[in-house]
C-alpha cells in the first residue's frame, strides 16, 4: 500500500476498529473536490487509492480521477474489484482454465494448490434449468431431474471446483437466480480483509459474468456484466482497465400511484433513457422519489440498466440500505459497519450530499406520472400503457417487419385454429397467450409484485376465474425465500390453482428456457402461422428468445402476467373488457381483482421476516441430495475425460514461459471483414449445424444430431468452441464475392472451405494468420470465446480501423496483437484486398500504442508499406502479450513467487 496521499486512518465502530483509505482527506488536502464527484465516481476512487503500487495502479491515475469532470474525457482507469460473480453457462469456461492452470503447475513441479481465484468469487447455478413440466405439483421435480440429466457433465466440473479451490464457492442448482441470491446474501455493501497487520474496510464491489450483474447496483454495490477474460483476469488479480465514464443524474420526485408497480415504473425509467442514449455511462439516481422506494425497487431498477443501455443504474448507501440488511438477516456487525463506513467516508446519500454532486447530464421523472405498463412486442424498452396494449398489439400485426411489425395482410388477421383435447376444445388466433411466467430476478426479486401477484389470484380464484387452457403458466422464484413467504401468506395455493405451480429456481422463460410448448398448441401455431404471445416478468423479450413458436412478447409486472393467464389473450382492453366471468355469468374486470397497496404493505408485514433468509441462505452452498450424491472427481487436480464431449483441458498452457515476442513474417490472411463486425459474428453461438465442423466433431464422438444440444453449452470445449469461431451464418468474408457464412479461402491455391478447415491448413504449413477489418470492430457482447476462438485459430493479429473496447483487451489478454490503421487510412485508401503476404514489423521492442511497420507484398511482386499503431495500450497490457496472454501472465508470476520463496 504505497498511499502516496496519505488517506489512510482509523475507523472505530460498534463491531471494531478498521483502517480505511479517506476520500475526504483528498478534498481537505485541496487534490480534489470529492463531495462534488458523484456517489459512483468516489467508490471507483477508493479502489485506486487502496490499490496504489506503482505498476498496476499509479499515483498518476488516482490524480486522473480525482479531477472527474461532467465531461470526463479520456480518462484511463485499471480498477481492482472486491469480488467476482458467475452464472453457470459463463462460468464453466473460467473454472476449465482454473483447472489447466493447475495442471501448468504441477506439470512444472510447483504445488497446485497455489492456484486459486486471488479475489473472492462465487458460482451461482441458475442458467441451465428448463421449463418441460408446468402446471402441476410435479413440474419443480421434474424439471430438476432433466436439468441434472442435460448438464451432468458440467456439473462434475463445478462440484470438483466446490471442493478443490479456495477463495471459491458454488450454489447449487435448485436454490435461486445469481442476481437475487447477490442481492440478498452475497452482497456485503462494506467488505473486511487482513493486509499489512491491519484489518481493511473498503466498499464491496464486483463484475460479473452475466449482464443483469448490475441488480446489485440497487444496494449501493458497484457492479456490472463483463466478458469471460475480464472475470478470469479480475479473479486473479488483475486490474479492470475502463474509462472513466460520463455519469447521468437521473432525478426521481414524487410518489407512485396506486395501481402502479416498480415493474411499470422501470419500463418507463427504460424508455426514457434508451431515448436519451446512456450507452457507456453510469446512471445515478437521486432526489426525494430516491427515499420512496424500497430497496427491493430500486434493484428492479438497476437490474434493467442493460436494456436501457448503461454500465450501472446506481443507488447510493441511505437509511434504505440499512434496513434492507435488516430485513435479509444480515449481522448486525455488518450493518453497524456499513453505517460508520459510508458515513465517515462521504459515501452515504442525503438530501445535503446530494446537493453537491456534479452530474455530466441532467433527467428527471415524477413518480406519480407513472402508469401500469408492459413493454414490447420485441423490445424491452418499447413501452406501452396498459390501456393502450389492445390498440398496440393490433397495430403491430400489420406494421411492417422493419418497424418491429409482423407484417400480415389483411386477409390473414381472421385466422384460427382449432385445437381438441380429451375433454375440450378452444380457438387459437393472433394474439392468444401460450405463455404466462412469473420469472427472472428483476421482479421476483421484489416482494410488492410477487405478493401482489399472489393476492390477485386469491381474489381472481375466489370470482370463479381460471388460467386459459391454452397457457403455460409457470412460477420459476428468485430464491426460496419466496417461496417461503408465498407459503406463509397463505398465497401460494391460490398461484397453483391458477397452475402458476413452482417450476424450478433458476432464470428460465427469461433467457429462452421455457421449453417446449404442449405439441397441440405448437402444432396449431404452425398451422395457423399465428402470432402469439408470451407475458413475462422478465427484463428481455428480443424476438426469437423467449420461445420459437411465439412472435410477440411482452414484459410485465407479476400481478399483469396472472391477468393475462386469465384472458389468455394480448387483444383485451382491461380498462372497458372484463377478465371473465363468475359462476353466475357476471363480468369480472382486472379492477374487481386488483390487490391495494395496503392490502400489499400488509401481507408483506405479516410475513417477511428475517428468520425466513437466515433459514434458506444458512444452507445455501449445501445443494439437494442429487448434488450431494454427484460422484464428482476430488484431489487437487481435475480429472479429465477424454471421452468428454462438453469439458476439455484447454491448450492455453502448453507452451508456457516459452513464448517469445518476434516480429510477425509471411502471414496469410484468413478474413477480410467490414464494419460493425459484431463478437456475435465472431463467437460461437446458438444451435450446432450438423454439416458444420463442430457438428462434425461432435459426430466423430458418437454425438447424435438431436443431442448437440447448443455452443453455450458447450463452451467447456475449446474443440467445439473453436470450430465455431467465424462460422456466423450472417457473416461476410469480402475475399469472397457474393458468399455469406463462415466461409475462407486457402491461399495461394484459391480453395474455399470452412473457416476452421482453412486455418488447420495453414497451421499444419506453420503459417501465422491475420484478419483485416474495418470500424468499430468487435462491438455487441464481450464473448470471451470471440478471443479465445480467434487465438485458437492461429490468428496473430487483428488490422482494424478501431476496436470495441473490451474485444480489444480479451485480443490482448489472449496473446492476440490487435492492431489499428492510422488515422485516414484503411484497407481500401491502401488498396489492401487480402491476398497479400504480411510482414508485422517492430515488435520486439514494444512500448504503448507503439507505431509497428506493416509490409504487404503482393502476387505481382510490388510491395505497400505503411505503420499501424499496436493498440497495447499500457505498460501491462504489453507484460500481457510477451507473455502470451492475461492468464499465462498471472501464472509465470505465481510461479516465480513460489521458486523465490
């Protein structure tokens, strides 16, 4: 701890005596006027204040950021982070290179055991369970079998790594969504560690492997979704390197109306901002609207800053924060701390503080505006009022497809079919509901709704309603918690009877898990090419994901996906059109059933309480007796199977420590790519073709077709990964005219195959590889395995008119140069078309942003010579590629630590 500006003091508290690193003292000291910087900006700083040491972190950067401005500019910050979080299908990947690293080691003769992720990190299983029952007791049984069944595998892995690594723990399957068991366990606000002969308070704070990462935001947390590499290089230590962002304060005042949810407050908080455009900027909440929301709505409301387009959507500590500690059966040490902390450290929101804080824009919104609202039909931040949603569902059947449409004729809007059962039969049409789930964390995170939803069937059930039996209807709760609370309002009966029985606890409806629908209803969809809907509680609703039959889908509050359950239909206008009717042929209308807030507010204080989360989070890494009785592989060392089709050791380390940085000669050019290429085109992703080279490989292994299951299960197997990297349907490779897909060409002999097939080729010649790009290139998810795939391919460089920020640091951390054209030059002002042979030229000596020569000689013999800029853009960055990449970084300097000692 090098601190340089001397801000390190003492903290007593109720629970103990802390040292802490004082942001206050900078201001006091005239570096810099942090009351004025806001609430997110200051916790980035006390990160770089804690982690100053000269190399990773400097003295230099802390002053950087200590002078933010509302318009911050190129500010570059290498930012350490208390913790990691992953999801199971991001996971795998990390834990497999955990696992070779260990390998590395004691390949070496070093001990194993020294590797461990350096930072805290948990592994939360919840993407891998699928809606197949619903509707009856049985479904959660069920759908739990399969899941063990499908994944067995991977989980074998993850349970070897639940024993074997430190500094690593694991929630089994069945126990809840990643976001909502952070939200109300994991999360700690304030963390504690051992340094130096002083016990160390500092700001919890995390990236994590899944975009809604940022649900946490809600708790005063700092957190947000990352790439694979990203979580791999912060769990072993290594700094995030971001910009400083622009930070966006959005002013909330007021108070919500009755009849309006946190789930219709969001969704209008989504459309505003995506209007406004937050792309790569934080978003920081304030105002006296702040102190009216519960923190369970403040999480809905990070939980989406995906969807409305920023890093975070951030609510600073307050008096909220503390109760919500209460409330989820915190320590009462840990709450004491948490208040001393975020006081003496100006890190606690009031109505004075906030008053002082400088934001680089301005937006507001008064709550009581606020109406009952879904979003859709295919994007999450196309809001529409419920009275309104008839009118908008109708209107988009005919729109074209370009305006987010479905573009039928006229003489297509009358169709239906007609589906018989055993002992009925019904009519499907556009717009009938096939799927009604209650799901995902950004709302079964939050007590109002899901109790809201429960009271709404009480009543719904008591006027004689029923669920159409068209429906799926499923309950898939964020942690069992609410099941508990459901249990003991004596709600969750009047659900099920409603068939909103349990399914599983894990994300699915949301991420596309919402398994097959009944084959008479698939059939008549088919049949009819209708357009039918789906009503999620959900934050995603991109056309194609929730499910393959439906077109139309709509995210809604809890409370509205029980109303559509009982219409069975998207065309309804809840406002003039009743629900039903009772035994005795009356209308009954959604106001006749809609649940007051104080009918809410009351079951919630009749049975939330925090002895129900002691209960449930005292055994949460313990898993049910399937994952007890998992014969998983133990020792220091992960057995591999070679028969595995879904885990394999990664060649990553092969070579370690022997890598050397030479100039790049006699490279070929495997594709040549436009702008905007997207990681989406580059990574691996969705179904598994079978005259693909993966679906080849996986046929060479006794794999039947039906049973490829998807590349994102799979990304434990760097042989499937890697024969998918490139092989886009939608892809353009411009050496080839008129041709789309993941298609090459081997040169000099002028052959076309498959990307993979080529690059073995020229691997198998010794031949080094390039891609040449233009703008923008990498942009869209942060897929690890756009890297790794491309650093697998024998790719040394990537030639690009400018790179997305993060692909361009997973190149770099995978050994990949990523270089970049000079200003004003591209391909074509130097009439590059790829059939060159390429010499990279200046590389041994490598400083940051170094200019390299780049020679291009072509067939006729002539030559272009021109200087590219290598976009290392640190002193670590270069350590990074000497070495081969992030990780092999990190283990040469574990090693070397452990021969010195």
């Amino acid at each position: 701890m090098k601190d340089s500006f001397q801000t390190l003091k003492t903290l007593n508290t109720p629970s103990g005596t802390y040292a802490y690193f004082d942001l206050t003292e900078l201001e006091r000291k005239g570096i810099a006027e942090v009351s004025r910087l806001p609430f997110s900006i200051r916790i980035m700083l006390e990160s770089l204040l804690r982690n100053e040491d000269g190399y990773q972190v400097t003295r230099e950067d802390i002053e950087a950021l200590a002078r933010w401005t509302p318009e911050p500019g190129e500010i570059n910050v290498p930012l350490k982070l208390a913790r990691v979080i992953l999801q199971d299908f991001t996971g795998v990947p990390a834990v497999v290179d955990l696992a070779a690293m260990r390998d590395a080691v004691a390949e070496r003769g070093g001990d194993p055991k020294r590797i461990n992720p350096v930072v805290p990190a948990d592994l939360v299983i919840d993407h891998s369970v699928q809606v197949d029952a619903f509707g009856t007791a049985y479904a959660f049984f069920y759908n739990v079998e399969k899941e063990y069944e499908r994944n067995r595998e991977r989980y074998l892995l993850l349970k070897w790594a639940q024993g074997a690594l430190q500094n690593f723990r694991v929630v089994p399957p069945g126990t809840g969504i990643v976001h909502q068991v952070n939200l109300e366990y994991l999360a700690k606000v304030v963390m504690t560690k051992e340094e130096g002969g002083l016990t160390l308070a500092f700001p919890d704070s995390l990236v994590g492997t899944d975009s809604h990462t940022t649900m946490v935001n809600g708790l005063g947390v700092l957190g947000w979704g990352v790439g694979g590499i990203e979580a791999e290089a912060v769990m072993l230590g290594q700094p995030y390197y971001m910009l400083a962002p622009k930070v966006v304060g959005f002013k909330l005042y007021g108070e919500l109306p009755e009849g309006a949810t946190a789930t219709d407050l969001v969704l209008t908080i989504t459309e505003i901002l995506r209007k406004h455009g937050v792309v790569g900027k934080f978003v920081e909440f304030y105002g006296p609207g702040v102190a009216k929301l519960s923190l369970a709505d403040r999480a809905t409301i990070a939980n989406m800053a995906p969807e409305y387009g920023a890093t975070m959507g951030f609510f600073p500590v307050d008096e909220e924060t503390l109760n919500y500690l209460r409330l989820t059966g915190r320590p009462e040490e840990l709450i004491a701390l948490v208040e001393a902390y975020t006081k003496a450290n100006g890190l606690f929101r009031t109505p004075e503080a906030e008053e002082r804080v400088r934001y680089s824009e301005y937006l507001e919104l008064d709550l009581s505006t606020v109406e009952p609202s879904l979003a859709g039909p295919k994007r999450p931040q196309d809001r529409v009022a419920l009275k309104e949603v008839k009118q908008s569902f109708l209107a988009h059947l005919t729109k074209p497809v370009k305006e987010r449409g479905f573009g039928l004729t006229p003489d297509q809007l009358n169709k239906k079919v007609l589906v018989k059962r055993q002992d009925e039969e019904f009519e499907l049409t556009h717009g009938s509901v096939v799927i009604a789930a209650i799901t995902s964390c950004t709302n079964t995170s939050n007590p109002t709704v899901m109790l809201g939803a429960g009271l709404l069937a009480k009543k719904a059930v008591e006027a004689g309603l029923d669920t159409k039996p068209w429906v799926k209807s499923s309950l898939a709760p964020g942690s069992k918690v609410v099941t508990d609370y459901l249990e003991a309002s004596g709600l969750l009966p009047f659900l099920e009877a409603l068939r909103f029985h349990v399914v599983g606890y894990g994300c699915t409806t949301c991420i596309g898990n919402s398994g097959p629908l009944p084959e008479d209803i698939a059939k008549a969809v088919e049949e009819g090419n209708l357009v039918v809907a789906a009503v999620l509680s959900g934050n995603r609703n991109f056309e194609g994901r929730i499910n393959p039959h439906v077109k139309a889908n709509y995210l809604a509050s809890p409370m509205l996906v029980v109303a559509y359950a009982l219409a069975g239909r998207m065309d309804i206008d809840f406002t003039t059109e009743p629900l039903g009717y009772d035994p005795n042929g009356k209308p009954v209308y959604l106001k006749d059933i809609w649940p007051s807030m104080e009918e809410i507010r009351e079951a919630m204080a009749k049975t939330l309480d925090p002895e129900l989360f002691k209960k449930e989070y005292a055994r949460v890494f313990q898993g049910d007796e399937r994952w007890q009785a998992l014969p998983a592989p133990t020792g220091e060392l992960f057995g591999w199977d070679p028969e595995s089709t879904y885990i394999q050791k990664p060649p990553f380390f092969q070579n370690l420590g022997q890598h050397q940085v030479r100039d790049i000669r006699g490279a070929r050019v495997l594709l040549v790519l436009g702008d905007s290429v997207t990681t989406d085109h580059i990574s691996p992703a969705g179904a598994i073709p079978v005259k693909s080279p993966a679906g080849q490989y996986l046929i060479s292994k006794g794999v039947k077709p039906e049973d490829f299951n998807s590349y994102g299960s799979r990304r434990g197997n760097h042989e499937v990964m890697m024969r998918g990297t490139f092989a886009n349907i939608r892809i353009k490779n411009l050496m080839l005219d008129g041709v789309e897909g993941g298609y090459a060409k081997k040169l000099p002999e002028g052959e076309v195959d498959f990307v993979y097939n080529v690059a073995m080729r020229y691997q198998q010649e010794g031949t080094p590889l390039l891609v040449i790009a233009g703008k923008e290139y990498g942009t869209g998810s942060s897929r690890d395995w756009a890297a790794k795939g491309t650093f697998l391919l024998g790719i040394k460089a990537v030639l690009a008119e400018s790179f997305e920020r993060i692909h361009r640091s997973n190149l770099v951390g995978m050994g990949v140069l990523p270089l970049e054209f000079l200003p004003g030059e591209n391909r074509e002002t130097l009439g590059l078309t790829g059939y060159e042979v390429y010499d990279i030229l200046g590389l041994e000596d490598l400083t940051p942003r170094k200019k390299v020569e780049v020679v291009a000689r072509r067939e006729d013999g002539t030559e272009v010579r021109f200087q590219a800029i290598a976009r290392l853009d640190t002193r670590v960055e270069v350590d990074y590629y000497k070495n081969g990449g992030i990780l092999q970084t990190v283990l040469l300097n574990m090693l070397k630590k452990a021969k010195a000692q």
